[in-house]
C-alpha cells in the first residue's frame, strides 16, 4: 500500500487510547499502513517536536495525527505542536495553514477537519441541497465549531454561529434549517427550540449518571434526543451518528493526501521555473553574465526536481550536496535517456565542449520543456589563478554562480587532497620505522598492549587474511608471521604514490623528501601532481556506493615490496581513514544553469593520466531524477580519441549504464587549424578530415553521433553549412549549428531536437575490446583503430610494467591512455589525421583501486607551472560587496 498513516500519542489517557485503537482499526480495514508512536508523560516540547520533525521529513507517511489532549508532566504549547505538523500532512485539518485556506474558501488546497467534513458530508446524503438554507452552528472551537461555520459558508449557507454569549439561544435555534452543536453541554438543545424539518447533528460527547449501566452513566449528545427527533427531518443519533463519519473523514484525508503526493511527485513531471535571460549585445564577459543572473535557492530547486528535503546538505544558498540513498528511494524508476558530449581534436582554447553541454541542457529543459540534468566535472583550483581561467561553460551557457563553480565548492578536492597526502605520510613514515627498528619491536609497536594484552585492528586482520594467516590472537603467530605481518619491505624505487596539491607549482615537479636530520639520513627524490590528477579523484569518479569506495580505496597500490608484492593502502592500515576523510566528497554537488536547470558537478580526474570524466554517481542519481522521458547530458574531457573513448571502455565499464547519443562538439576555427590554416572554405574542408575520423570514432561503440557545431559570429553561414554537409556524409545522425554561447538555451534549440530523434534512434553499444585480452593487445586496439596508428611500440620500462602487473593479476583492468590531447597521434603538432606512424609507449602505471592500467605516451607533466603573469594578477574582493574580481 502506497498509504501510510501515523499517530503520535503523548501519555496514556484512556479516552485517547480508545479514540486511537478506533483509528487503527478502521485504517487496517481499507489497507492504510498506520503506525502508532506513544510518547511517555515526561516528554517534553523538544521531544515532541523531534518526533514530529521526524515524521514531516518521511516521505512515505501521508498522513501525521498528532492525539490531542497532550498528556504530559511537562508545560507543553499546544499549538505550536500542532503547527508543526506539515500542512500537507495535517489530515486532522489542524494546523493555521489548513484553517486559514478553509476560512478563506481554498477547499481544494486544504484538509478539512475530519468532525465537520463527516457532518456535512452527512448533511449532503439527506439529500437537501445547502445553497441559501440558514444554518446554526452552535460552538466555535477550533476542532468543530469554527471549521463547521466556515465549511457551510463556502457551501452557501447563510451562517450563524452561537457561543455562550448568544442573547436568545432558542430564537436563533428556531431559525435553523440546519443545525450543528459541539459544545459539550448534555442535553441542552431541547426539541421543541427546533425548526419543524431541519437537519440536526449532533456533536456532542457527554456523560450523565445512569444507575442502570454498569459503569452508572451513559452517554449523550448536546441536544435532547428523544424530543428533538419529533421536529427534526434527520437527525444524528449519540453515540453512533457523528463519530463513525469522523474516522472515515480521517481515511478519506489520509488516501487524498497520498493522492496529492503522488501528483506532486508523479515520476516524469518537474514542477520547475526556468529563469529568463536577459541577452545583451555585444556579449559581456563571463563574470558579468554569471553576475546578472540571480540564481535560485539551492533547496528551491532541489523540490522542485524531486529530491525530499532530508536528501539535501545545503552549503550555503547556492549549492548542496545530496545523499546517496536517493538512488534507493528511486531505485524502482526507469532511468533517462543518456547523452554524452565530446569534441573533435581540440585547439588549445578549447572547443566549447562545456559550454555546449549546458547550452543543450537548457535547450531541453527550458525550451523543450523536457526533465534534464547536466553532469560536469569540477575544475581544479590550480589553473584558475594560472593560465586557463575557468570552466564553467561560457557566454550565456554557464554553471552559476561560476565563482563558486571554479573556487573550492563543497571542498572535495581538499578532501582528495587531505586522503592523498596522509596515505604519501604513510609510506615514508613505515619506510622510516621499518629501516630502524627490530622485527619484534615493530610488532609489539603495531600491536599495542591495552589493557595486559595485544590486539588486532580490523585493517590488520585483513593483512593477516591476505598473508594466508587465519589467526586473530597475536600472542599465536610464529617469528616467521611476526616478521610478514609487521615488514612491507617497501622498494623505495618502486612508489607510485606522489603528494599532492592543487595549485599549478612547477617546483614541485621533482623534490627530495627526508632531509631534516630527524629523519636519519633517509632521503628520497620524489614529486608533487596536482590534486585532480590523484588516483582518489579517479576513485571519486568511478565508484558506485559507500561500501564500493570503501573497497576501490583499500585496493589502491601505492608500490611494490622488494619481493615483488604489491602493497596497498590496506596493508599501511590507512584504509579506513580514507573512507572517513572522503565520507562527504562521495556526494554529488547541485549548481544550477544561468536558465535554472540543474547540474550536478561532481568529480574532475585529470583527462591524460585519469579517465577524464565525472562521477559515475552523479549520472545515476540523475537518471533516476529526470525519469523515463528526460535526459541526462554529461560531458567527456578532451577529444572524443580521449575523453569520450574512455567514457565507453571505462566508465561505461563501471556504472553498466548505456549512452543513447554522442554529441560531437566541432567549431570552424578549430577544422580549419586542422586544414593547416586559418582561412577559406577549402582548409575547413581539408580540416573536416579530423571530424570524419572522430565521427568514425563515436560509431565504433553503436552510438549515434550527433555533431554540433559551435557558431562564432566570425563564422560564415558558408563554412557552417559546409561542415554540416560534411558530418552527415562521414555518417552522423545529424548535425546542427549552434549559436547558444550567444543566444542561451534558444540558441541550441535545433541541437535539442536532433539529439532528441537520435536517442529513439535504434543503437546496439558494444565496447571497443575485451577486459581479458592482454595488456599489449587492448593497448593495440586502441592506437589502432581510436588512433589510425600502424602498430605500437613498448620501450624497457613499458615492456618490464606489462610482465610485472600481469604476473601480479592486474592485466585485466581497462586501459586508460595517457597521450597529448592536441593531436589523434603522439606528436601535438600533427594535425588533422595523422597516418603512417608507430605509437610509442614510454612506461605503464596502474591504478588498481580506480580499476585501470594507464601506458604513458610521451612525457605527461602531472602538476602545471604559472607563466610570468598569471591570472592572479586581476584576481581581487571587493571588500564592500564580498563580491570576487577579476576571475575571467
């Protein structure tokens, strides 16, 4: 049952525990899923509203009954209880918010209390329409009286209400063609005050003695049954007339308040408002454009795509992190229609890849009216005071607010940062310890005595389990298993793991570790990467879960001992440390498009050494959010040879989740630097040859490619038309012009509708290689059929990295290539598609808790350096507004 009814009872009143079990029974009769919560005498106000908090914030109830009178030792404000309880979920019709939109007629956007919905409902089956009759409501509480005046009203009944300070009761009594008494005065109303064939309900609950029953009393209404009923034309017994409608009321409220919810929250239908650009001319820069939008309340637009409250970490007003047991809530829902954006081989100012993904989003979202969410990855901090300036999209086809976007987030990247450096700590620390002490004083120092006697940590059960030592007691192991267990043996010329930073610091690029005397003489070259390029952000990104990340972080390897076993996070014991400091950056974060769609941005592994995408989390809990009819656009780093192969082969891999469309982002500026010129139509025709090829790429995985060509107001409609042509004839879908850095969401109206056919186009996904082919063989496949190379070559150290992983039982991890991004081949200058060349491969590196094998073509620099005048320079707050200057 969809139902779901809850009773919150403070004490242990007899009356309410009767009126309760009365509730129950008739919710389990219509299958309604009720649950009773008692609080004891002594809870206090706090308490209470605790519970109720609880309950407003569990989307599964639909009903929240709060048992009045509150029975407690304590002072407790009644009404402020009872106004805390959800108007949505107030089917008692109690709180000011219900009683408000009664008085003022909003019958349709309220719950009406269940006493005088069941009255007038009983009013109605007699048949006698109340339009124009005169009514007498005697009683003005809050539970009956007053609710009862304002529902006849608004059924168009003349009204009037009568208390104790009425002159004459029985005169105004005399003119009621319907009357209804809550006033708690047994037998008060005599029959003959009554009007001869009015209505009478009767409301009241009394007690007087009656020495013939056996608790001596019985029970009455407020009118005088016996001599009322010879006017009345109906009139409602007591007990058995009034009480048995109210607990029905009470179902039917609890049934209309699930219906409500379900309209609400009716998978494939977002109740979103779309914020209107105001386009200007020329267009201003990205800042002012960011700046002259004013964006919506995070939480505003977390409800309005479905996300329940309890989802949702605000940080600050403009972004939030969301929890990942939305995936659970929503695990029934189909998901989306899935689209993945890349470009052709790229210029060094970028194609617009970015700005391409949001246009199209708001294109869908706001133009096609469909359910859309992008996912982008999170820039580093480092080249936002360097070189590149920003990554948020651009023009009127951005991520806002963008200082936000390109500064510090939620702080992910600092957590990623933290994790990194304390496992780097780890290696040189144990590497420090094992070179000075003896293997009996390591054991007993990594295996305390507590309490007279050692023991294992959980991590160090684990190492036992992995060494082939089934013992939980130290006291047990052998000399020999002392010394396994406590020695890693750690090849100081064999570590993978470098520090990291995220600041762009070229003299970090190689550094000796150790030269302070404290650390006898134990010095070591090492080096610095930045932060995103740490097989943690690489783990961020591909995870699925919690426990998985918990998993992929104790896999990693960080070096190799002097016996050529691997060694990993798990055997430093520094695992679990890992999941806590990274227990936040798993969840995605939501920004919002300059047209107010949604982004996720989560995760930015770097796009050479890492796979170059965002998170395979961030797409899920989309494509649950968005439903069957909506799309999810994300975004591959680079060149489609780059980013979007390893979108297919390795987060594809990964996540199980099959793209329905590739969009690929070509601009005339770049086709032409491919055509080996900057101007004319022939060097954009000789250009297209990249395009052809990267179209060519995209079909070698089954899906349709969409190109998008990203308009600059230098282009000609000539050379747009052109590369059109041309795209369809190398075999895309289709291809369109777009002008959205200009235009917003409208200029990539066109772009929607294509992608919108190819999604329903039909597609068989296939991976371009087998997982268990081996390491030179995936390698192959790649350079040959990504990158139009003849063949490959593995230098000593390469050749010497595909025996030791094999023999190690890594060779069956995905290939992750780490080539330039500005040519198809190795060689960056080589332009347009390179042919008639062998791919060299340098050395191979592995990220076994990422899950891949990355061979390094050519030399990669994993940290980048500051020109002479970096970005920082116009970098600035205004110390009167807060706001940030000069960032781009």
């Amino acid at each position: 049952s969809r139902h779901f009814m809850f009773v919150l009872q403070v004490g242990d009143r007899e009356d309410s525990n009767l009126y309760i079990s009365v509730k129950l029974k008739a919710a389990a009769e219509i299958g309604i899923n009720a649950t009773h919560m008692r609080l004891p005498q002594t809870a206090t106000e706090e308490e209470i509203l605790q519970s109720i908090r609880n309950v407003n914030n569990n989307s599964s109830v639909h009903g929240l009954i709060v048992q009045l009178p509150l029975d407690s030792v304590n002072r407790i404000n009644t009404e402020k209880v009872t106004n805390a309880v959800a108007p949505e979920k107030d089917v008692d019709g109690l709180t000011s918010i219900n009683a408000g939109k009664l008085a003022r007629g909003d019958l349709g956007d309220c719950f009406i209390p269940c006493t005088p919905n069941g009255c007038m409902e009983l009013i109605k089956q007699t048949g006698m329409s109340v339009a124009g009759k005169r009514a007498v409501v005697i009683g003005r509480s809050k539970i009956v009286g007053a609710p009862m005046y304002d529902l006849l009203l608004w059924n168009h009944a003349t009204v009037t209400t009568c208390h104790s300070k009425t002159a004459d009761l029985a005169a105004e009594v005399g003119k009621a063609d319907i009357l209804v008494t809550g006033i708690g005065k047994p037998e008060m109303v005599k029959g003959e005050w009554i009007k001869k064939g009015a209505i009478v309900i009767d409301c009241g609950i009394n007690h007087i003695p009656d020495s013939t029953k056996a608790n001596g009393r019985r029970v009455v209404g407020d009118v005088h049954f016996a001599s009322a009923k010879e006017q009345a034309a109906f009139i409602t017994p007591v007990p058995g007339g009034v009480g048995p409608m109210t607990v029905a009321m009470l179902m039917q409220n609890t049934v209309l308040s699930a219906q409500r919810f379900l309209q609400a929250h009716e998978p494939g239908k977002w109740n979103i408002s779309y914020t209107k650009l105001n386009l200007q001319r020329p267009v201003p820069s990205d800042i002012v454009i960011s700046r002259s939008c004013v964006p919506k309340p995070i939480d505003c637009l977390a409800s309005e795509i479905g996300l329940l409250s309890y989802e949702v970490e605000l940080y600050g007003k403009t972004k939030a992190k969301v929890q990942l047991e939305t995936i659970d809530r929503l695990r029934a829902q189909a998901d989306g229609k899935y689209v993945v954006v890349t470009g052709i081989t790229p210029t060094p100012l970028g194609e617009g890849k970015s700005t391409t993904t949001i246009g199209l989003v708001q294109a869908l979202g706001a133009h096609l009216n469909r359910n859309v969410f992008a996912c982008v990855r999170q820039p580093s901090q480092g080249p936002t005071f360097g070189i590149k300036g920003g990554a948020a999209g651009g023009g009127y086809s951005q991520v806002i607010p963008m200082e936000e976007f390109n500064l510090h987030l939620t702080g992910d990247i600092h957590a990623i940062t933290a994790a990194n450096n304390l496992v780097a700590a780890a290696i040189d620390a144990r590497m420090f310890h094992e070179a000075t002490q003896s293997d009996k004083a390591l054991f007993n120092r990594l295996v305390p005595l507590s309490g007279g006697q050692r023991k294992f940590s959980p991590v160090q059960i684990n190492r036992l389990k992995k060494l082939g030592i089934e013992k939980t007691d130290p006291s047990t192991l052998t000399e020999e298993e002392i010394t396994r267990f406590a020695r890693l043996d750690i090849d100081p010329e064999s570590i993978t793991w470098q520090r990291v930073l995220d600041t762009n610091d070229r003299f970090l690029r190689k550094i000796t570790v150790g030269q302070s005397p404290t650390e006898k003489g134990h010095t070591r070259t090492a080096q610095f990467d930045i932060t995103v390029a740490s097989e943690i952000m690489a783990v961020l990104a591909l995870t699925s879960s919690m426990e998985d990340m918990r998993q992929r972080l104790a896999k990693m390897v960080v070096a190799t001992s002097r016996s050529g076993v691997p060694i990993t996070t798990e055997d430093l014991g520094v695992c679990g440390a890992l999941t806590v400091l990274m227990k936040d950056a798993i969840k995605p974060n939501l920004m919002q498009t300059l047209e107010g769609n949604p982004v996720f941005v989560h995760a930015g592994p770097f796009a050479n050494i890492a796979h170059g995408n965002s998170s395979i989390l961030a797409d899920k809990i989309a494509l649950k959010l968005v439903g069957p009819d909506g799309f999810v656009v994300t975004e591959a780093g680079f060149g489609a040879d780059i980013g979007m192969e390893k979108f297919f082969n390795i987060k594809c891999r990964y996540s199980g989740l099959r793209p329905h469309v590739v969009v690929l982002v070509a601009t005339v500026r770049a086709l032409k630097m491919h055509g080996g010129g900057p101007t004319n139509l022939e060097l954009v025709e000789k250009g297209c040859s990249n395009l052809r090829k990267q179209v060519e790429n995209a079909k070698h995985f089954g899906v349709p490619v969409v190109v998008a060509v990203n308009a600059f107001k230098t282009d000609s409609e000539a050379e747009l038309q052109l590369i059109c042509k041309l795209a369809k004839e190398a075999g895309a879908f289709d291809a369109v012009p777009c002008t959205h850095w200009a235009d917003g969401g409208a200029g990539a109206v066109e772009l929607g509708k294509a992608v919108q056919k190819a999604a329903e186009a039909p597609s068989k996904f296939s991976f371009l290689y087998d997982i268990e082919l081996p390491v030179v063989d995936k390698i192959r496949i790649i350079a040959q059929k990504i990158y139009g190379a003849d063949d490959i070559e593995l230098l000593p150290d390469a050749q010497h990295k595909v025996d030791l992983y094999t023999k190690q039982g890594f060779g069956n991890l995905p290939i992750c290539m780490a080539k330039t991004h500005l040519s198809l081949s190795h060689d960056a200058e080589k332009k347009g598609v390179p042919t008639g060349f062998v791919l060299p491969i340098r050395d191979i590196r592995a990220s076994v808790g990422a899950g891949f094998l990355y061979p390094l073509v050519g030399t990669m620099p994993t940290i980048p350096g500051l020109p002479t005048r970096p970005c920082f320079y116009d970098i600035d707050l205004d110390p009167l507004t807060g706001e940030v200057i000069g960032l781009f």
